[in-house]
C-alpha cells in the first residue's frame, strides 16, 4: 500500500519536474518514479509516495528493555513493529535485511493498519507500543497516525530511531511520542560519514528537540571495534550529554557483532565496554552496558541511586525486580529520573 505524503517540496528545472523528500536531512531530490535514499520515498507523477504504509516487516512482543529503555516502565512488555528502509547505511548495520536489503513484494511481510495495531495492543493487554527495528521516521505517516490513535487509547508509544529527522516533521510527531532511544553511531562528522552516510550535526540537534517537547529520551552507543571506540571521542559525546541533556539521561553502551559489510571486525572487548562505562560514570547517573552478559554480576543492567548507590532496579536478563519507592530510592529518597508510573 503506497499515500501520498507530506513534507515535500516541488522543484521545477526546464521542462523536468523534480519532487525534493523534506523528512529527513537527506533531502533528497527525486525523478519521476525516483526512490530515496531510504528506499521506501517516491516520486509518483509528482507525488511524493510513502510505500510502505500500513506494511509491517516485523511484530513482536518484547521486554521494554530490549529496546532499550531502563527508565520507562520497567518490566512492562512493548508490542513492536518494524517497517521497512533506512536513511543510513550502516557498514555494520544490526538489521540490514529489512533496512538495505529488502524488497517490498516478500509475501512474509504483515499488513497492519494503524487501526489494526491498536486493536492487537488492547487484544494482547499492552500499554506500550513502539516502531523499532528499522528506522521509524522514514515511513513518518505510518507511525504519525498510529502513534496519534495510540494516544487516543491510552496506549503509550515509543520510538527507537536513529535521531535522522528533520525539525518541522520531528515537531509535529513528538506531541505523540512518550520515549525514544536514540542510537548516536560516533562523534565525529568524519565517522558518521564513512560508516552511516551521514552526519552527526542533525542527530544532535533532534535529540535536543525531543527533550524540548518532553519525549522521554535515552541514548543507545554501539562501540565498533576501530570505528567509533576512541576514548576521547566517547568522553565528549558524554560531556555533550550532560551539557545538553541533562546527567539524568540514560546511556547505553552496546557490544558490536560483526554484521554485514563489517563483518571482518571483531566484537567489542568486554574491556572497552567498561573503560567506555568508567569514563562516562564521571558525567551521567545512568550508564548501562548491554548486548553483554555476566559483567560484574551484571551490574552493568541494574540502577543504582545515585545519592547512595543502592540498587534501586535489579536486572538479571530481561528479568527486573523494583525496589522504586514512588519513583524514589526506598533507602535515601532520592528521586530516580524516569518515568514509572502514570
């Protein structure tokens, strides 16, 4: 099922009529029949086309944390839903055969209507809805609509994306969105060039605005080996986070497995995911490291107070217990940033 879209700008040169894509910084500028960069944005006869509404590449029900999100309902279970595309194209990409490497006649593929995804979250009694897997934005009119019914329904929404969005869009949608996780692939300009075909700048700039308008927001950081595991680079997108975020913001440090056109690295050595943690213990409350078991009796998953250092949520897996006490540290009183409760 294909809409037409919003967001979009006509450009005319000669006798050539050219639609310009305004959801992501891409900005591409397509051809009559032209896809976009992310594979799933065409130009129609002048009309910009979203392809993939209503069309699901993935549906399960997950543990929030996979996602993940340490500080927005623990413990509760999120029906997921995947699309299809991406506007980056990672070397190392986690997901690349419903991000790169897909098409769009897979006779596997779900078709799920907004309407229809509601419906399954009040079947399966889940307050918790998120788009994930892919890149959520690139099929903005999908997740808008699903996500603006969702907020009709009382069902809480989440976003997991790459932070590629382009401010006007990102405005409209964030009125409807209660968390996201925003995967930050390097600081540097240079980096994110090389490995996603991208830039940094606008994923910065995203993630502030999510924060203006009250989105609950955590940042994912998947070291890969030789790629983006410099030290120093590491310490001042910490420094950035706390400067710009807040030191209550959640990070999540992720171990790379070779995937893709990467897979000739090695994963990530348990010893830089903890050098990573220690640096960025000096400048955040919350730091985590996942894609990991059995680091310090994995500690690296549990919340600590950070007033008294009492383990306020015990992780084991996927598995919490909550000593919360009214989102406060049951031994200091301490107020623990997040959001778990209504």
């Amino acid at each position: 099922m294909f809409i037409k879209t919003k967001f979009h700008k006509i450009l005319k040169k000669e006798d050539e009529v050219f639609i310009q894509c305004k959801i992501c910084p891409n900005n591409c500028i397509l051809k009559n029949n032209q896809i976009g960069v992310c594979g799933v944005r065409q130009n129609r006869n002048t009309k910009l086309c979203l392809l993939t509404y209503g069309i699901a590449s993935s549906v399960a029900i997950d543990p929030v944390e996979k996602k993940p999100l340490y500080h927005f309902y623990p413990g509760d279970k999120v029906l997921s839903i995947g699309n299809f595309g991406c506007n980056f194209k990672c070397r190392g990409c986690q997901n690349y055969n419903i991000s790169i490497e897909f098409t769009l006649n897979d006779s596997h593929n779900y078709k799920l209507s907004p309407k229809q995804i509601i419906a399954l979250c009040k079947e399966k009694n889940i307050r918790l809805l998120a788009f994930t897997y892919n890149e959520p934005l690139i099929a903005y009119e999908y997740v808008f609509d699903t996500f603006k019914l969702a907020k009709k329904n009382n069902i809480k929404t989440v976003l997991v994306s790459n932070g590629y969005v382009n401010i006007p869009p990102l405005k409209m949608v964030s009125k409807y969105i209660d968390a996201a996780n925003i995967d930050i692939k390097a600081f540097d300009d240079d980096i994110y060039l090389k490995y996603s075909c991208a830039k940094l700048k606008p994923v910065l700039d995203s993630i502030i605005e999510y924060k203006k308008n009250n989105v609950w927001v955590e940042i994912t950081y998947l070291i890969v080996p030789s790629v983006n595991d410099d030290l120093n680079q590491i310490e001042n997108m910490c420094k950035w986070i706390k400067n710009n975020l807040g030191k209550n913001t959640p990070l999540h440090f992720s171990r790379f497995y070779p995937l893709y056109k990467a897979s000739e690295l090695e994963p990530t050595s348990l010893n830089t995911l903890e050098k990573a943690r220690m640096i960025a213990d000096k400048y955040l409350d919350y730091v985590y490291i996942g894609n990991v078991s059995n680091i310090k009796e994995n500690n690296n998953n549990s919340t600590f107070c950070p007033s008294c250092n009492n383990k306020v949520i015990a992780r084991m897996g996927y598995s919490i217990e909550n000593e919360l006490l009214i989102n406060k540290c049951s031994k200091c009183k301490t107020k623990i940033s997040g959001v778990f409760n209504d």
